[in-house]
C-alpha cells in the first residue's frame, strides 16, 4: 500500500522560504508518470501548485507561484521537494503531494489527475 507523506511545513513570515518533502513512494515510482504538490486554504479549493514529470523532470507551475517554487525530484532517495522561496500571507494553506498514473498535459495540476494523496503539512505565512 502507498503511503506518501510529507513533511516541512511550519510558520513563517512574508518574504520567508521553506522547503517541503514528499517521500513514499518508490515502491511504485516504476509506474507512477507525474508526482505534484496542491494546496487547501480554509474555504478554497485544492488548487495545484506544482509537477514533475518522472522520466525527465519536465515540470509545469500554477502562476501563482511561477518564479518562487521549485519542484524537483530525487530519483535515488526516491523523494520530490517543493522549495518555497518569497513565500506570501496567500500561500497560506495545507500542503499535499499526490502521485499520478498518467493524464492529459492539461490536467497536470487538477486534482482529478492524480490517484494518491498524502495528509499533507501545514503552511502559514504571516505578514
């Protein structure tokens, strides 16, 4: 059974960084095709945040965050990260990372596309 988790959220200021982790999941890593960060805010959607492409790291962000996250992917220690870097007050929210068997390019950062999920760690971010 899958079991990602994450782990690195924590209470920051505005302007502040913080890097975030998805492990777990490298007994399917042969099969799985996008792994991807989405984030809930109190009363929001699950918006999407960030992917990765397994087999050749190609990613896609949210324009929220265009410019300020980085996604990358760890193939040995079988681990995705999410480094968060002039962090808002709106990027606020539980963070989760999700694992995807394969879907359409348009549908990288919709929940829908993706399969397992993680509890997800919190973010805030004060001004």
């Amino acid at each position: 059974q899958v079991h990602l988790e994450e782990s690195g959220g924590a209470s920051v200021q505005a302007g502040g960084s913080l890097r975030l982790s998805c492990a777990g999941f490298e007994s399917m890593m042969h099969v799985y095709r996008y792994i991807a960060w989405f984030r809930q805010a109190p009363g929001n959607e699950r918006e999407g945040v960030a992917s990765i492409y397994i087999e050749d790291h190609h990613t896609l962000y949210s324009e929220a965050v265009k410019g300020r996250f980085t996604i990358s992917l760890d193939k040995a220690k079988s681990m995705v990260t999410l480094q968060m870097d002039s962090l808002k007050p709106e990027d606020t929210g539980v963070y989760h990372c999700a694992a995807s068997f394969g879907t359409m390019y348009s549908q990288r950062l919709q929940p829908s596309g993706y399969q397992h999920w993680g509890q997800g760690t919190q973010v805030t971010v004060s001004s």
